[in-house]
C-alpha cells in the first residue's frame, strides 16, 4: 500500500489510496506514537477517523484507504479534522474516477 498508492495531503492527516477491485472499501490508520504521545489521543483520533470513513463508507467503494496523522496536528478543533477527512475521501474517489474512465 506504501509503495503503490496515490496520496493526499493536508497540515492534519495524509492518506494514501488505490482501487482494491472490490465492491467495499477497507480502512487502515497509522498514529504514530512519536507524533501524538498519549494513547488517548491516538485513540481518539482512530475513533474520528473511523467514524467519518462509516459515513462516507459508501462513496468509497472500491478503494483501500490508509490514514496517516501528521506531526502537529490540533485535536482541539474536531470539525477541522472531520472536514480534512472529508476533503481527502472526495480528491481520493475524484482520482479514482477520473483514472477509471
């Protein structure tokens, strides 16, 4: 997935995707201790991400996803980070799509 993938970039998260070929998507995260030090960051920042991947699940079918948390990222505003998610499913299906066609 690291290697052959297309990405998509922001100050609050890096996600990485490629068409998988099949009718769902699949979601991976990666938070990095070194970057967010305290577990219950790190987990709630899965939690964010996982929840907005359940919404937009469907527009995503057929891709798999990995989600990268980048260095400085600011939990304290969650509708920042929920609109980052949001960009980066619509460039990744806009990417796909266009390849696709």
């Amino acid at each position: 997935m690291f290697q052959n993938s297309r990405r998509s970039s922001d100050r609050c998260f890096t996600v990485l995707f490629r068409a998988n070929g099949k009718s769902n998507a699949r979601l991976g995260t990666a938070v990095a201790k070194k970057i967010l030090k305290r577990a219950v960051d790190r987990n709630r920042v899965k939690r964010l991400i996982r929840e907005s991947f359940r919404h937009q699940q469907h527009d995503l079918a057929g891709l798999d996803l990995v989600v990268l948390c980048a260095r400085g990222i600011d939990l304290s505003n969650k509708h920042q980070l929920r609109d980052s998610l949001d960009r980066h499913w619509k460039k990744a299906v806009q990417a796909i799509s266009t390849v696709g066609n």
